[in-house]
C-alpha cells in the first residue's frame, strides 16, 4: 500500500493532495472508463492548475457570488449549533427532538489541520458516538471521512452533517439549488444524492472496519434546499437505496489502480514542479506529453464535472476521433473510433471490418439519400 | 437524430465547415417578434440581474437590478415592455363558422418571443411561475402589473412545450435545423459559437472561429468579448468583475459617498450593456440569417392556431383572469399529454411532406422511404354496400430499409392528400416490393380521378399520412370518474385545454 501510495506521490510532485468532492464523484459514476482521469484524482492532482497551465479553458470556474450565496446559506441553516437544522428535522420528518449535541469537526484543536488529521479525529467521534450505551443525538459538522476508490483510500470532504438518533446515523446534504413546487432539476437532485450516496458508503466502510453493523447508516438522505423563490430552507427526504447500489458496482468495478499506474512508462510525473513564487515552470509539451501516456475517454459531457474537458478535447480534435461529437453520435456508430473511418465507410472507399458490415450498409445508404437530396435540389 | 445527421456531423468535423440541412424554415417568423436575453443573479433562483430586450436591433432596452438591490423595478418596468408590446396586437379578423368549428373571432397578428437558446425557455418559465401569483398593488391597473407579466410568461413557456408553436423560440434551436456543426449539440447551445461555425470570418474555419469565441477570456473575431449567452453569467465574469464592482460599491455606500455610488451604479449599466449587447447583435444576426428561409405552408397553419390560442387566452383574461395552477389536475394533464404526443407526430409527418431534408432524415431512420413505381392496377376494386368500391393498387420497389406493418397509411409531397395504406410487403432482389392500395381521392368506378394514381415509373418518396394520428377520445369533464379527477375540480384555465383541437 504504502509503494502504491509513493507511486501516486511521485505522479503528482510535492503539492499537497486534493481530495475527492461533488465532480470527482461524479466523473466516477459517469466516465468510470477514464484512466487518465482515475490516476489523477487518485493521487489527488490539482487538474485545475494543469488546465491553466495548458492555457486551456477552465470548466469548472465557480461564481464567487454563487459561493458566496451558497455559503451564505449553509450558514443560515447551521448557524447556532444547527437550531434552524433541528426545526427543519422536527418538523419536516416529524422527529421528537429537542436539541442535538454539535460537534464541529474543522475545530479540530491542532495546528495540523491536514485530512489524515481531521480524518482520524472524525473517526474517534463517529466510533464514540456510536459506541455510547445512551441514545445520543448528535450533529457532526464538517466531518471528513474516507473511501476506498480503485483499491485506493481517498478522503472526501463533504460539507455535511452526519446526524445520529436512536443510533442511526442519516447524511444530511445542504445544497443551495431551488426546489420548486416541491420538484427541483434532476440533474442536481442525482448530483447531490451520488455525493451523498459515497459518504453513506464511506461512513458504512468505517463502522464494518470496526466491527459494527453498517446498516446503521440510513439509506435514507435529507436534502436540505432553499424553498420555492425564498432563500428558507426546506427538508426533504430521498431514498439513496439504487445511487447506492449503482455507486457501490461502479466502485467494485472500477479497475484498479495498480495495473492503470503499471502501464505508465517509469518516472512519468504530472508535476508542475512550482516555484518558490507557485508558479509551475514544467515545460507545458512535455506536461503534455506525460499526460498522453494517461488514456482518456473523453465525452462532451466532461466539462461538467472534470477540469482537463478542453484539455482532452483539443486532443480528442487532434486524433479525429468520433467522441468529440457527442455520445448520442458514438452510440449510432457503435465499433467505429474514428471521424475518418467512418466517412470512409460512408463513401464506400474503405472495407468494412465483419462487425462493422450492418454499420456500413446504413452509412452508404445515408450517403446515397444526401447525395440524392443534394442532386434534387 | 437520424442517420443523415450524424453524416453530415462527420462531415462538418472533417471540413470544419458547418453543412446544410434543412433548407426551409419550420417556424413562422413575425414582423416584429421580441427579442428577450435574461441574465439571472447567480446562487439564486429566478431573480433576474439583468435583461435586454426590444423589437429592434438598433434600440435595445437594458433592465438592471441596483448593485444589491431587489429587483423590483426592473420587474415593473419588465411588465411595461412586454405588456405594451403584447397589447399592440389588437387587429382582429372574423372568421366564419366551418364544420365543427363555430364562428370567431381572431387576431391577425400575436406576439412572438426570441431568446437566444433553450435554457432561457426553462428561465421563462420559472420566472413566470415566481410571478405570476404577485399581487398588483392596491389602486393599480391588474392589467399592467408584475402578477400579469408573469401569466404571460407561463404562457409563453408552456406554448414552447407545444411542438410546432412559434410564440417562444430559441434561435439556437432554429440555427441547428438549418445548420449543422462538427461539434456537439451540447456545444451547439452557444449562440456565439453556432454562429462562428455557420458564418465564420473571411480566411478562418468554422471550427477555428467556434473555438476562439467559446473562450469567454479571449476576444471573438470581431474583437469583442462573446460572453455565454445566458440566463446564467459566466463565472469568470462574476467573480473578476461583477462582484469586486459590487464590494465597491458597498464601500461607497457604507462612506455614505453618494458620488461614488451613482458612478457605481452607472459602472453595472455599463458593465452588463458590454456584456449583453455581443448576444444581442448574434441574436440579430442569426434572425437575419433565418428570415432569408422560405416558410412551409404548415408553418402558416400552425401560426393561426396559435394565433387562436392567442386570443383565447387575452379573453380569458378580461373574462376571468386568474393565474395558471400550479399543477394540473388529472384530467387537464392527460388531455395535455395526448395533445402535446399528437401535435409532435402531425409536427413531424407535415414537415417531412413539406420539407425534403426532412424527408430524407426519416429514409435514413425508416420512417419513410424512396421508390419505383413497378406495376398499376387502377380498376381494382373493394366490395362497398352499395356496389364495388374503386381503390387502385399498384407495387412500389424500394431499396431503402423498410420498417413499415400492413395497414399503415402513407403519403408523399407529390400529393399529401392522396393517402395510401400498405397491403402487402414483399422481399424482392436487394430490395422490397410494396403493394400500396390509393385510399382518398380515387374518385368512383363510373369516374375514377386518374390524377390520384401514380404511373408506371414515376419516382415516390412516401411518409407516415398526418392524419394518421387522430385524437383518442376523452369523457367529458362531467363524466370522468372522481378516481381520475373528476368532475368536481373547476378551474377556468383548465377549460381552455377542453375546446382546444390538435
């Protein structure tokens, strides 16, 4: 573990690891067949600081004014040891409370406030709590727990709330989306019940290490969103049962990271290697270089949850390859990689290889009906 | 998406050059439509920043929200725009009782609103789900109020659900009918950078000019920044520009420095005139470039039932007024559904007799298909009650894949009232034979229409006929079962979903 852990070091050079967030978990459920992504998230690269070193885009730019108000938010749901968060609970899902005992665990009393540090700490009040022959209720802030990714510890760092009553712990997610006429986007509910969904999975690894029941963990999340067009939060429970299913076969699944960082040529570093000022000096043909030896998979859809999106496109451009369309245009051509081949295919200048022969046929006859469609007109 | 897309997509990646599609416009396009670019305040739901909008490239009108401010006067003045503007089309036509239609009355002209791509239709539809239930201030005119506004707004937005409707279009959706681009359809949603493929600058390629204006740091060719087109703002914006303004402000306000805090003020009109005005000259552009389309008849018919409905819902609101529900109830949503699932199969069927790009799209999906007439029997006949009934057959060989059952009834662009219904389908050589039976317009045995019957060796491309769809039958309000909603729930805006026809 610990050979594995100084491979994943020296690929991503002396800056300190990132852990996993909301994107990353994310890109895991909806491009697992990334290894260049895979490799770098495991080591915890900065892929932010690549892009910009690339002069490429930046996807994933945050609104200083949307964090803001999202933080905003967060606060006024936490504030006073988490009394608007125990109203929402009492009233919402009707829970007999009357207070909560609130621990924050980004307090963590020491100057070494690293995610190795804080982990353990949130590990100690997790097991104590748990372990506690009284029924405790209690509300652990900022707590920062670990899960194992590509036979790989990585830390999550979830701006969450793990709640216990009567000795079930239950996953509360503040997110600042609206939830309108009690719907809200589903492509941010299905965000922020995977991210949850892995901190279930995380929180269920750290009670079976110790010998407890896992099943201590609800599957049950509580969503906690700005109401209507007000900025009042409002509670809502979602059932987590098949995101975490889904995300448990997706992380079993997952190759592992040994054999991805095996075929890596040696000594292969995503480096910036930043000087005294943090500016990265790494020669940005070479960067680039080592990143190619990491395969990508690259999919439109990447920008919304990894860094490297224009990175991988402008290189997906380069080698002509179909993905750079789109996946609906992928999956119509199904076994065949790239632009070109198929074109080829289409004219009728190339062979179709045998898998390819029913693909073929409907691109010749979809080039015969546009050149008939160009003629007539 | 169809195979013949997917070609051209390819194509246009390896030209870099965006290629044709279809060559007709689908929508109608008024005189006078309302161009409308919303940009909403970041981390919030529905609360708009900033708008642009106007009938006139030359006068576009900008709506800022106060540094830290409510957006209420923004919306005050909102509602007189686009109120005003509505209420401009005032000139009606008689129309005479026809069949099962009784006479009425019907604008000539109706409002028709522009945004620059699909998630704006999404923000107008939330924004007019914030509004429309504002009360109007006491002593005010309920008719020039934000709660108005905002019925208008849902209306706009549950009409771009309607397939076919034209009263609130995204031009992205527009430009990528005509065009299509060698990147994704997700990168398609970027009105700058559909334009840059559609029409790049003399001596560069689609792709280049699509690539140098996505980057929201660096100027397009024209040297101007071509920011996301909204409603939301790009990030980088906000947090370089927007909110540093903003902090400044709040120091001059705090200092009590009324100087500074006009020139601030000032500095966020500016701000966001710079940052809107590139989307509204590409939104007048790409219309430019649409306009110079040739309409389909069936855009026409679909703007007069639009226009219909346009009049319609301003009676109901002098009759009655309230505010849309916020859900249906059971009876109007299926009846909804079942309008909204036909209107999208006769939307289809019609353009693809009406428009030979789409036509062709739909040989390649198998919905339709090209062929030889081989063989006519123009006497055959069918026994009737009252004697035999003249229905000629004749054979069609096609090559195209054919994915068609027995009974289904076809038609082309050569005459889309002469329906013809499949009767037989019959593998032959590297193609199939089908025996085609002229349902309408056969004339009788005694006076038969030859101008109905295709001849030996006349070329057809034939589709699903549109009337095809025909619309099931629902119980009447009063006798729909309480297990389905029953009778007892009444409101007045459910009643216009009744006497609606598809």
């Amino acid at each position: 573990m610990s050979l594995l852990n100084d491979r994943l070091d020296a690929l991503r050079g002396p800056a300190p690891a990132k852990g996993h967030d909301a994107r990353t978990l994310a890109a895991l459920t909806t491009n697992p067949g990334c290894a260049r992504r895979a490799l770098m998230d495991a080591a915890g690269v900065d892929k932010d600081a690549i892009a910009v070193h690339l002069g490429k885009p930046r996807p994933l730019a945050k609104s200083s004014i949307a964090l803001r108000n999202g933080a905003v938010f967060e606060q006024k749901v936490k504030a006073d040891g988490g009394a608007e968060l125990l109203r929402l609970l009492r009233d919402v899902l009707g829970l007999p409370l009357h207070e909560a005992a609130h621990t924050d665990l980004a307090a963590v009393g020491s100057q070494d406030a690293s995610l190795p540090v804080r982990h353990a700490y949130t590990r100690t009040a997790v097991l104590e709590a748990a372990r506690s022959p009284r029924s405790v209720r209690t509300l652990l802030d900022h707590p920062i727990l670990q899960l194992t990714v590509a036979g790989h510890p990585v830390y999550l760092e979830p701006d969450v709330v793990a709640f216990q009553v009567d000795g079930v712990f239950h996953i509360i997610e503040i997110k600042s989306f609206a939830v309108l006429d009690g719907r809200a986007d589903p492509a941010k509910v299905a965000a922020a019940v995977t991210q949850a969904a892995a901190y279930v999975i995380a929180l269920r690894e750290l009670f079976e290490s110790e010998g407890l029941d896992g099943d201590n963990v609800s599957h049950d999340i509580i969503l906690i969103t700005p109401r209507n067009f007000s900025r009042n939060p409002t509670a809502s429970i979602v059932d987590a049962r098949k995101k975490i299913a889904a995300l448990t076969r997706q992380l079993n699944r997952l190759t592992r990271i040994g054999p991805l960082l095996d075929a890596l040529p040696p000594h292969t570093t995503f480096d910036l290697a930043l000087d005294r000022g943090e500016r990265p000096t790494r020669d940005a043909k070479d960067l680039t270089a080592a990143l190619q030896t990491a395969p990508a998979r690259y999919t439109p859809t990447c920008r919304h949850f990894c860094d490297l999106a224009y990175v991988c496109r402008s290189e997906a451009r380069d080698e002509g390859l179909i993905d750079v369309l789109g996946s609906d245009i992928r999956d119509d051509l199904g076994g065949v990689d790239h632009i070109s081949t198929a074109l080829r295919l289409a004219d009728d200048t190339r062979r179709p290889a045998p898998d390819q022969v029913d693909l073929a046929a409907a691109l010749r006859h979809a080039h015969a009906v546009r050149t008939h469609l160009r003629e007539s007109a | 998406m169809s195979r013949l897309s997917t070609l051209l997509r390819l194509e246009a990646a390896e030209t870099q050059t965006a290629q044709d599609a279809s060559l007709v416009s689908h929508f109608h396009l008024t005189e006078r439509p309302l161009l409308f670019l919303p940009l909403n305040h970041s981390g919030t739901e529905a609360t708009p920043l900033a708008v642009m909008l106007g009938t006139e490239p030359a006068r576009p009108h900008l709506l800022v929200t106060p540094p830290h401010g409510r957006p209420t006067t923004l919306l005050q003045e909102l509602a007189d725009h686009v109120l005003t503007y509505i209420d401009s089309f005032r000139n009606t036509e008689r129309l005479l009782a026809k069949s099962r239609k009784p006479a009425r009355e019907r604008h000539t002209h109706a409002p028709q609103l522009l945004v620059a791509n699909r998630k704006s239709i999404t923000y107008v539809e939330r924004l007019g789900r914030a509004l429309r239930f504002t009360e109007p201030p006491e002593d005010s005119d309920p008719a020039h109020s934000v709660g108005r506004l905002g019925q208008w707004l849902t209306f706009f937005a549950d009409h771009a659900e309607h397939p076919g409707s034209a009263f609130l279009l995204a031009l992205t959706d527009l430009l990528a009918t005509r065009w299509i681009t060698g990147q994704s359809r997700l990168e398609d949603e970027h009105l700058a950078a559909l334009l840059a493929w559609i029409d790049p600058p003399p001596g560069t390629t689609g792709l280049h000019a699509a690539l140098e204006t996505e980057n929201p740091q660096l100027p397009g060719p024209d040297g101007r920044l071509h920011r996301p087109a909204g409603p939301a703002t790009d990030p980088s914006f906000d947090s370089l520009e927007l909110d540093p303004l903003l902090t400044a402000y709040d120091i001059a306000a705090a200092e009590g420095n009324t100087a500074a805090i006009a020139r601030h003020t000032d500095r966020l009109n500016d701000l966001l005139h710079t940052y809107l005005r590139p989307t509204w000259d590409d939104a007048w552009r790409a219309l430019g470039l649409l306009r110079t389309l040739p309409e389909i008849p069936d855009a026409q018919r679909r703007w007069a039932a639009d226009r219909d409905r346009f009049t319609a819902y301003r009676t109901y609101l002098t009759t009655d007024g309230r505010p849309q529900p916020i859900k249906d109830d059971a009876v109007s949503a299926a009846r909804r559904l079942a309008r909204l699932e036909l209107a999208q199969a006769a939307f289809d069927a019609h353009r693809a007799l009406e428009d030979p790009f789409f036509m062709a799209e739909r040989r390649t999906t198998g919905e339709a298909l090209a062929g030889t007439v081989t063989d006519v029997d123009a006497r055959h006949t069918i026994p009737g009650a009252r004697g035999p009934r003249l229905r000629p057959r004749l054979t069609l060989h096609t090559t195209d894949p054919v994915r068609l059952d027995l009974g289904h009834l076809l038609a082309g662009p050569h005459n889309p009232r002469v329906h013809l219904a499949v009767r037989a389908i019959t593998p032959r050589g590297q193609g199939t034979d089908l025996l085609l039976e002229v349902t309408t317009l056969t004339g009788t045995v005694n006076k038969p229409r030859s101008d109905s019957v295709p001849a030996v060796g006349d070329q057809l491309e034939l589709t699903f006929a549109p009337e095809f769809f025909s619309r099931p039958a629902f119980p009447s309000r009063e006798n729909t079962p309480w297990t389905h909603g029953g009778p007892q729930h009444n409101h007045p805006a459910a009643a216009l979903e009744e006497t609606e026809k598809p």
